[in-house]
C-alpha cells in the first residue's frame, strides 16, 4: 500500500514548518559561550508532533528549525538541527496519542518528556563535537537545553488546547 502525501498534507507541512521557522526566531535568548539561543520552535514542534503525527513533525521540525539556524547566523547548527530536531519531531509524533481527546495524556507528557531528552542529548553531543571537551558542552549548553526544551512543552500546552477545541483543527488532521 502506497502512502501518498496529497497537497492538502504538502501544504500543511510547508505551513507547520514556516511556523517552526518563526517561531524559532521571533523571540531569542542568546546563550552564553556560543551554545545558540533559546526559543519557541519546540513549542511547534511538539504541537506538530501530537497533533498532525510524526512524519510531519519530522519535516518541519527538521527543516524549519536548521532554516531558523541559518537565517538566524548560526550556520554551524544547521545540519546537526536538521538532524536533531527532526528526530524529536519523529519520535515525539511515534510516542503521542494523537487520538486522544486530551493533551494531557500519559502518552502525550511521556512523549515531551522523551523529546526534551532527545534534543538535549543531541545538542550534548553536537557541542562536545564541535568545541571538544564534553564537560563545557555539558555546563554551558545542556542545563539550556532542558530549559528550553521544557519551556516548549509548557507553551505547547495552551496553545495545544486551544486549537485541540477549534472546528478547523479537525478539518486538518489526518484522523
């Protein structure tokens, strides 16, 4: 059985990750010693991820963050983002209940829960990488990981549930 994306879903994607895009770089909170910056990108992410599944999450996230990364001049993240956040996208869309009528379901939290680690670790990894020495990378960007990581699940939820009630959300999802 072919899976086919449709116009409807190829504009939907293009839409969620302009929206990861933006989000990403309307409001930034630069890191100390070039760990990148804070944001709001995970929040759409995870909003993506839970409501629309992860093939979706997977593309925007990945592509609408590493685009964040190069208009915002951090180039250098652009491909581990890619990666990265894409991956968060995936398994957080594999973990969630979209079909759940609460967002705060166990599978849902297990899932933000499980992609806060993903990016943390990932960013962990990337900059023990990049600048060579694990306990730099340690101190001085993954403690901004998890904040950010976690404050995006904490601005998901109201928005989540104030789309989760609107009549044009169930138009757009796929279940």
């Amino acid at each position: 059985m072919r899976n086919d994306l449709t116009v409807k879903d190829l504009t939907l994607i293009g839409l969620l990750t302009a929206l990861v895009t933006v989000a990403t770089m309307i409001i930034q909170i630069p890191i100390s010693a070039g760990y990148g910056y804070i944001h709001m990108g995970d929040s759409m992410i995870f909003l993506t991820a839970i409501l629309f599944g992860r093939r979706k999450a997977a593309f925007a996230g990945g592509i609408g963050s590493a685009i964040a990364d190069l208009l915002s001049g951090y180039g250098q993240y652009a491909i581990p983002t890619l990666i990265i956040k894409g991956f968060m996208g995936y398994i957080v869309g594999t973990i969630a209940d979209q079909e759940s009528q609460g967002l705060f379901a166990f599978r849902n939290l297990l899932a933000l829960a499980v992609g806060i680690v993903i990016m943390a670790g990932g960013y962990l990894i990337t900059n023990t990488l990049m600048y060579g020495e694990f306990m730099a990378a340690l101190v001085g960007g993954f403690p901004s990981d998890l904040l950010q990581g976690f404050g995006g699940a904490a601005l998901f939820m109201p928005i989540g549930l104030a789309l989760k009630k609107t009549i044009i959300l169930k138009g757009i999802q796929n279940h």
